[in-house]
C-alpha cells in the first residue's frame, strides 16, 4: 500500500506541508530541489502539477519525482489526470470541480490510493466530497496568489468550521507562505498546499521547509 497523507505518525505535528511543484520546471534540476526540501523536514504529501503540457511530459516528471517521494516516505499525488496518475503508479491523484469526477478518479485508483478534491470556499462542495469517499478536501485561495487565477476566496473561519465537525483532512491552499499561514495553522488546517512559498523562498526550499514547520510547531490549534 502507498503511504497515506491521512495516516500521520504519532511524532508528526498536527499539520503538515503538501507541496505543489512549480508551474514549469526541468525535473533533473527540480529532482535536487524536492530532494533537499523532503529531507529538511515533516512533509505529508507532494503534487505533481503541470498544465498545457504533453502528457509524456508528465508522465516523465512522475518517473523522475516518484522515487524521490518513495524514498522519504512521502506520497506524490498527480494533478487532473486519473488516469496519468494509474500509469505513473501515483499514490494518489487531485482532482478539481471541473476535471474527471470522483466516481472515475477513484475506480481508476482503487480503494488504496488517495483521491482528493477541490471545493473552493463551498462548504456544500466539501461535505459532498466527504460523503462520496474523498482522501481530503481542499479549500481556498485564502491569499493572493500567481501561482493560477484566483475565482475563489476562502476565509479562515471555513477551516476552522470543518475542523470542528468532521474528520476528513483539509487543505488549505492559495499563496500561503511562512508569513501568512499561523491563522490556518491555528484554524486547524490538515495540510498547507504550497508553491511558490517553497520554491523561491529566498533561503532556499529546505529552509523554507524547516521555517513552515517552526510556524507549525509554535502554533496552538483552536
């Protein structure tokens, strides 16, 4: 079975980083990035998110980042595509409001694998995802980002309200950096979605990681 994002340790904080890769990338120079950020510390998941490309592109990121994720016990998620994700053997695919529904991305990754979904700021959306079987919702953009076209903006209190009453994991996501993210940590955020946060932090991906997951322990959950 693959490793699973909603299965922490009992020494993993209570919130732990999902990293997005970058919009475009060279994956033999990004491999030595991901590699130094999931050695720096507690990571939950990474995706492989890559638009208007080729899929043999994709398919030769995933074949490039996957051992990596194996060797540190993280798993890689793919963006959109369930069934580029089945032929990459990805442990799990991410899919949003207008890709392939959750009925197929799930027959295409099985029971074992983790299939997540987009829900914006709805929680409608959320707790219909949760009640089909989803792995974990994501909710944002809680912060301006470049990253995509921002059409939804979350408020904190969303997190805080899913945290209360359910048991599915949530991600948070949209321009959050080390700066910004104490509120959803506090909130009761799962997971912090991040991209750009990481990967043009100034110091470098593995002191951002380790500069997240400072804010993550110095942070009391609500």
């Amino acid at each position: 079975m693959p490793p699973d994002p909603n299965k922490s340790g009992a020494d993993d904080p209570p919130c732990l980083l999902y990293l997005i890769t970058p919009p475009a990338f060279e994956p033999a120079v990004f491999a030595n990035d991901l590699t130094a950020a999931l050695g720096a510390g507690p990571v939950g998941a990474v995706q492989l998110r890559l638009k208007d490309v080729a899929d043999k592109v994709i398919l030769e990121a995933a074949e490039r980042l996957l051992p990596i994720c194996r060797d540190h016990g993280v798993p890689l998620i793919m963006n959109d595509r369930p069934d580029l994700a089945q032929q990459a053997d990805c442990d799990g695919v991410h899919i949003g409001q207008s890709d392939a529904g959750y009925d197929d991305a799930r027959r295409a990754m099985g029971k074992q694998r983790i299939v997540g979904m987009t829900c914006h700021a709805s929680r409608h959306l959320a707790m219909e995802a949760a009640d089909a079987g989803a792995d974990y919702v994501a909710f944002g953009a809680f912060f301006p980002t470049g990253t995509k076209e921002v059409q939804h903006q979350a408020a904190v209190d969303l997190i805080q309200w899913w945290s209360e009453l359910m048991v599915v994991p949530s991600v948070a996501i949209g321009g959050i950096t080390v700066e910004n993210c104490r509120p959803l940590v506090a909130a009761g955020a799962d997971f912090l979605a991040v991209v750009a946060g990481v990967w043009t932090y100034p110091a470098g991906p593995a002191q951002a990681v380790r500069a997240f997951n400072r804010v993550i322990g110095d942070t009391p959950i609500a």
